[in-house]
C-alpha cells in the first residue's frame, strides 16, 4: 500500500487492548494489508517499563500500584517507565518505514517530536527540545528553569514497522507520575497543556489536542 495515513480514534482502551490492537495492525501493516495507520485513546491508570527501564526509577512494587488503581507493564518499546491516565492522549503510529523510504529510527522520533510540539504550538502552548533527550518540552525564556515535559516518546520496530509512539499531557492528574521517575529523568518537571495553559485552556481542550495531533501527523505522513 502507498503512504497514507488512517486515523482511528478509540476512546478509553485498557492497555493489554491497545498492546493486542498494535500486535495485529503492525502484522496485517507488514503484509501490506492495511495502510499506516495511527491510533488515537487514553488508558485507565497505568505505568509501563521500556526496554531501558531501571528497576529504582520505578518507586512502588506491583502490589502498591494495584491498591492504587495502576496496572504494570513490561513493554517493547525504548525508553525508560512512564505513566499513562485519563487526560492523557495516547498515540500508537503503525508506520511502514522502509515503504516510505525512511528506514532510521533517529529520524522518526524527531518526526513525532515535531508532529506532537506542532500540537502544543497550535493551542497556544510553544515547545522545544532538549539535547539528548528524547520528548516535548514546554519553552522557557530562562534557560536555567528546571526542563516541563509535556509529551513522553518511545517506540518499538519490527521489520521497519513502528508501533508504541507519544503520550501527550493535556489535562491529567500529574500526582499520577508520583510513583515513577518518569522517563529516568530525575531533573524534569512533568506538565500538561492545562497547566501551561492555566486560565486560557479551554473546556474543551481534549477535543481540541485530538483534532491538533491529527492534523499534524495528516500534515507529515497523510
């Protein structure tokens, strides 16, 4: 199939769903079945542990987690431990690489870097990233203020087909990285749209990122 871009939205999906979604879509993706195709959802309370994930950034054991609510992973992708909730949008691009002619891994994270600040830019909320970080971060003018994440990166191939992708922070409660150092980034401040927004974030701000992060990944691989 040729380079386009089917979006789904999916509302609130457990995450085993989404893993077992993402499972068949990049099968069916390598097979030329279906098209690239990103996904769009938020979890219930959940933290993931990446490939390069430490045991001590993870600051509560399964059972703690569970008496709160928050489920564990263990999960295919790069990156460290994150969290995912409600009011945060998730999103899983299946992207055929090699068919787009793009087959590194360097240039597809920058691609969702730019596609998600994009976003952020869009609703008001300026970005920037950080030398040797992987991720969005909200613009300072003080170079010196402590770094606020607004997005998280971290992805998966298999044959060239992406699959995990970005979590996007717009109105989530951010007590839910309490239990995490989140992404291994002990100096970093995670932030939302809502918080950066303050007074200015709209009531509908979760439509509005929806609509934001769809028309700039349409932008780039549409």
């Amino acid at each position: 199939m040729g380079a386009a871009l089917e979006v789904r939205e999916l509302g609130r999906v457990p995450y085993a769903e989404a893993l077992a979604l993402q499972d068949t879509l990049r099968e069916s993706r390598r097979r030329g079945e279906c098209p690239d195709t990103l996904l769009l959802l938020e979890h219930p309370p959940v933290v993931t542990l990446g490939r390069s994930a430490k045991p001590e950034h993870l600051l509560l054991d399964r059972e703690a987690l569970a008496r709160r609510g928050v489920e564990l992973f263990e999960v295919p992708r790069g990156g460290d431990v994150t969290y995912h909730g409600p009011g945060q949008l998730v999103g899983y691009p299946i992207v055929d690489l090699a068919a787009r002619g793009a087959p590194d891994v360097h240039r597809w994270l920058r691609t969702l870097e730019d596609a998600v600040g994009q976003a952020c830019a869009d609703l008001g909320v300026p970005w920037r990233r950080i030398e040797g970080w992987t991720g969005v971060f909200a613009a300072d003018p003080d170079p010196a203020a402590r770094p606020r994440k607004l997005a998280s990166i971290g992805v998966g191939l298999r044959g060239w087909v992406t699959h995990h992708g970005f979590a996007l922070d717009v109105d989530l409660d951010l007590a839910g990285f309490d239990p995490i150092v989140p992404c291994g980034l002990a100096g970093v401040e995670m932030s939302s749209l809502a918080r950066e927004l303050g007074e200015r974030a709209p009531a509908d701000l979760g439509s509005r990122a929806r609509q934001r992060v769809r028309n700039a990944f349409l932008e780039r691989l549409g």
